[in-house]
C-alpha cells in the first residue's frame, strides 16, 4: 500500500515513525520546507532533517530538533565573532548536514536528490519529499513596541518563541514555487494520502501553498485523511494555537477540519481523527461529510504512534467503503 | 620602528609573538596563504589562522594549529556522511572562523579585509596581511605506486604526513597572483623586514612565488634579516627537510641562506641568525656578505621568542651600521 503523508517537523516525524513500522507500507512524506533558512551562508532545512533524523534515529528526542550528543561550539564561536542569526541554535553534528546539503546545492543539485542523499546515510525507510525545489520562506506580520514588520519564521518561532503577537503568515516565493515531479507522483499514485498532525498554518498550510498542490489533493484517487494536531484544544508540541489565532481559524480539532474542508465541499479531507477528549464533534464532522473518529492522539512513544497510524489507515478504508 | 615579518604557520606565530611583546615595535605579518584550501564549502586558511589564534590566545599549543578546546564531531559527521577531505581535521570552533570568512569572501570583499574583520575578535597586536588576495596553492608533485601526480599541499602534508616523496613544489596561480597594496606598503615602509624560521620552500617560498614580492624586498630600503629553521640541519617542527630535498636545497643553515640569497648578489638576506649548534658556518655567511649571528633558535617559551626578536633585531641595527 503507497501510503503519501504530508508532514511537518517533529509531529510529522513522529507519526511517520509509528507509519513506517507497519510491514505493508510504502511511504512518501511530503514535507515542508517554509522553515528553511541560509544561516551562516548553510542551507538549513529544519523539517527535512527533523523528519531525516527522527526515522533514522539520529534525532535529539527530548529537545524535539537536532541531533543526539550535540555540542554547539561553533555556534557560540560564531556568536563570539559578532555575527547575526546565532539565536538560530546550530549544532557541530547538524554542521555537517548543512555542509554537505550547502555544497551539492551549490553544484546545481535540486533540494529532492540532495535530499535523497543525505538519506542515503539515514535510511529513513521513508521516501523523503521536500515539498518544492524551488525556495518558499514563511514569513510572519508582527506588531509591537517596534511596530508592524515582517520576520522569518524562524526569527519568530526560535528567537522570540512565538511570543510577539502575529498577525498573518506569508509564505514568500509560494507563487512561483512548483512542487516536484516526486511529490505530484506520490500524490498522484498514492493508495493513501495523510495528513500529519503537524501545523496547520505553518507547516501543512505551506505546503498547501504551494500551486498545484491543493489541485492534486483534491483530484487523487486515494482517500484524504487528517489527524488532528489539536487536543482539547491546545497543541501537543508547538505553537500551532498562536498561529491558528492569527489566521482566524477556531483553535479546535474541529476548527482545524473545517480551516482544511471537506472533500465534497471542494475541501481536502476524506477523513480525520481527534482525540477521545474530543469526541463530541464527531456528529458536526460527519454533517460536514467528513469520516471522522476519535482516537488518542498522543504519541509517547512507538507503539502509540503505530497504533495511531493504523486508526488513520482504518478510516482510509472506511472512506474507500 | 616598523616591523615587517615574512611568516608561515607555527613558526611565524611563535616568533611573531615575541616580538610583538616588544613595546617599541608595530608589526605587520605578510603571512603565506598558498597552504589554503576550500574544504566542504569553506575557505580555509591555516596559516592566517595559527598566527591569529596564536597571538589572539586561542591556538592548540600543544597541537600547533587549531583552537584551544577543540572538539571535531562536525568531521565525524562529514565522514559519516562519505565525504572526502575528512582527513583534514576541521574543528568545530574552527568552523566557525571558515564561515565567517566565507561569507565575506562570498559577498565580495578581499581576503586581507576578512583577515582583518576576524582580527577585531583576536586583538593580535600585530597587522595580519594576507601574501595575496588572488588564489594561490601550493601543489606538491608526488610519485609512489600509484604514479606521478600533482596533490594540494595540505593532501601531502597532512593526509599523507609528507611521506610520499616530492619531487617538486608548484605555487599554481601565483603567476597571476599580485601581492596586495598593504603587502607592498608593508614592505617599502619597513624600518625592518624579517624573515621568520618557516618553512623556506612552502611559506616562505611560497610569498616568494607572487610576483613582486620579491621585488619589494630588494628596493626596500630597510635591513632584510632571516632565522634559520634549521637547527643542525633538522627543522624545530614541520617537514622543511623533505621540501629542501625536493627543491635540492642542502638541509643546513649555510643551505637555506644560499637558497634566499644575499642581497648583495641580487639574494634578499641583509643578515641571518643561525643556532649555536651552527655557529661553524658563520664565516661561509660573512664571505656572501651576509651578517650573520649564531644565538638560540628554540622558542619554548615566551622569553625565549622575545629574546631571538630581540636578536634578529639587534643583526638588523648592525647591518645599518
């Protein structure tokens, strides 16, 4: 079964990881690339490698980004040295990544066979899709003291954790940005098609932003089903409420499914799954036409995740009839 | 007075700072920049590197290059990842000096301006000039069982440990290579130029090889005064035996002199300071009309670098008689 998975950071690696531990899977992660940034002249991509690292378990699991058994020398050198952008924590290890990744875009490589790669060491046992070749950067419309501006994401989310308010996202270069071959193929010939339980606005909304994308959602054979990155409410991980508020999408599990629409409505999903603590929205789901169960989604560790991946699979085959 | 000082690496460093302890000196270093090396992306430049880190407090003393409290996981990774030229130790803290250097090279400006943004950290007490702001690198001319062929100096010399056999040393690009106009002002300004105990084919040589460098040492009008790097016949540190042998320089103090020349017959040496264990090749010295002392050469400690500046010092205030 080709199961095609459009993914952010950390929730999406966690999801793929329960996903790929099924034996009758084939999986493609779709995953954003908004948050990329040149740092220190390096091309880092911080989903990618979330995702790259997470399933081949070079990944930092509490920290939730970046590498086990990393130092951050360079970084404070850099720091030492005056320069700009060193709130950006840039471990020694996750160095190397951005070294290599840096010198084969460098040499004329797109960003999915540098990718491809990069994954050759990893062995994710996923087929890791950067969602564009082309360079998409979220950017977010802040206001404060210092008044209405705009900042890369990362600045907002990793600098200022996500604390001066926000009022719209950008994603800069979507409009002239394609998706890949790859990732139409996956959508295209996929048996599956999930949505992670990764940000709506920021990861799977960039990727959403990208033309085309939307169009081969909407017109893959495959169901279309989401998992709630909300329970009660409140994002598991992250800051998906901040960013649910300034786009003016309800903070709900079922917010979020409407914010994403229902297929029959010339939305995106199939299907969706929240968490126990929400079940009382299945009725509104279903009048909206939407194959919906509850289920928990807390990934503490593997098992949860393959279990939750199997739930997301069984409302697919529900929605296949 | 105004001191200018040809200097490689380890050697150039050490003498450097004894006789920038000096109250009465202001030192400019024209330091060679024909070991650097693009490496992963990055510009490399170790021996403006060990003298900035050695007169900033913040070499390896014990190694002889790179930083104090060095660790090398970036490398480790770059080796995981199958890259080549992990042979070449590049450190974590070291990395982030090659970033910064990169992106200021990237976006346009000349090396000797990089060299001396990064000295507003070091505070070195000594002007750091780059030989050239145009590539030039050393190549070495090796031939065992795998054939005749050319490698970068630091291939031979650090993943090989100079134990190939050279037969040649080639600065390719120094003959489109033009010192810069700090390198020329240095020089003609000089009260003194001296020549630090470096490696006398690939330092030394290597400033040498830019057009007009030469030049500049022979219609200054200050005293031109060299430290041997031999101590009976055996370099301090560094493999300056094997690159005499291969340029069919004899591996002595008398030798490396002849080889510079004095500048009385169109050679560059005014004066000259060889070890006591050499003092028997003084008279030879005085009939090339070089003015020759034998003083200790060893620089174990801070004292004894100040004392050998002093020395050279001292030869160059008797050449102006």
């Amino acid at each position: 079964m080709r199961v095609t998975v459009l993914a952010g950071g950390h929730g999406g690696a966690k999801f793929l990881m329960g996903l790929r531990d099924r034996p009758d899977v084939e999986v493609s992660a779709v995953v954003n690339t908004a948050d990329d940034l040149v740092v220190h002249g390096l091309t880092v991509c911080p989903d990618l490698d979330t995702v790259m690292y997470g399933l081949g378990g070079g990944l930092d699991g509490e920290r939730g980004w970046g590498r086990i058994d990393e130092s951050f020398r360079a970084n404070e050198d850099l720091a030492a040295y005056g320069m700009p952008h060193t709130w950006f924590g840039l471990g020694d290890r996750d160095i190397a990544t951005h070294l290599v990744r840096s010198q084969m875009l460098g040499a004329g490589y797109r960003l999915t066979d540098v990718t491809a790669a990069l994954a050759e060491r990893w062995r994710p046992g996923v087929t890791i899709l950067p969602m564009s070749d082309d360079r998409v950067e979220t950017h977010v419309v802040v206001a404060d003291e210092e008044g209405r501006r705009a900042i890369h994401f990362q600045e907002w989310w990793v600098r200022h954790r996500a604390q001066i308010p926000a009022t719209e996202f950008v994603q800069v270069g979507a409009d002239a940005a394609r998706p890949t071959p790859e990732v139409l193929a996956a959508l295209a010939e996929a048996d599956v098609v999930l949505v992670a339980p990764s940000n709506p606005v920021v990861s799977v909304g960039a990727i959403l932003a990208v033309p085309g994308i939307r169009e081969a959602l909407t017109t893959t054979a495959a169901p279309v089903v989401g998992i709630s990155p909300l329970i009660a409410g409140r994002a598991v991980r992250g800051m998906a409420e901040q960013c649910l508020a300034a786009v003016g999408v309800p903070c709900s599990a079922a917010g979020v499914a409407a914010h994403y629409g229902a297929r029959r409505s010339e939305g995106l999903l199939d299907g969706w799954l929240v968490a126990p603590e929400d079940a009382s929205v299945l009725p509104e789901l279903t009048d909206l036409g939407i194959e919906a169960a509850a289920v928990p989604l807390l990934m503490s560790d593997p098992g949860d995740a393959r279990r939750l991946a199997d739930s997301a699979l069984a409302v697919a085959q529900r929605v296949r009839g």
